[in-house]
C-alpha cells in the first residue's frame, strides 16, 4: 500500500485523501452509516460486504454460516463477535 495520501474527489464533489486504491468515499461512507440496527455496530467494510450480498436484516444473516460470511470480500474474523452477539440478543445464530 503506497503510503503517500493523494487528494481525491467522489462524483457528489466531496475531497477527500486515500492512500489506497479503495475507492469509497469516507464522506459519503459515513452519511450511509444507518443510525440503528445491526448494521450501524460494525465498520463500514463489513457492512459493506453484507449489503452487496443482500443481507440487510439479521433474519437474512441467520441463513448463512460463518464460513460462508467470511468468503465476502471485505468481511473478516475480528467482525464474527459482534455478528454474532447481534444475532443471540433475537435468539437467532448463523447457520450450521
């Protein structure tokens, strides 16, 4: 990863400076950030990567397995806990 941030501008105008080559803009990130549920208690790349694969509730999230959550890219381990203690407070769990 380059370490030198370059300035950069998303297509609704906001500067904003990356070193990386992602291209989310953490301005426009952060406005997307829900204000409660699930999904507002875990870092915008996991989010993210449950959003692209159509999770959006924790019924949804409680038909995959672990394995399967961990194959999204931009999902890893150190977001399972929260997962899955989001998951036991409806009594729900992924699947086996």
């Amino acid at each position: 990863m380059n370490s030198n941030k370059e300035m950069r501008r998303c297509d609704k105008g906001h500067k904003y400076y990356k070193s990386s080559d992602c291209p989310t803009c953490p301005i426009c990130e952060k406005a997307r950030k829900p204000g409660s549920g699930f999904l507002s208690s875990i870092p915008a790349p996991a989010r993210r990567a449950l959003e692209n694969n159509g999770i959006t509730s924790l019924e949804i999230l409680s038909t995959y397995s672990e394995k399967d959550v961990l194959k999204f890219h931009g999902l890893g381990p150190a977001s399972l806990p929260r997962l899955k203690s989001a998951l036991k407070e409806e009594g729900l769990s992924f699947k086996n």
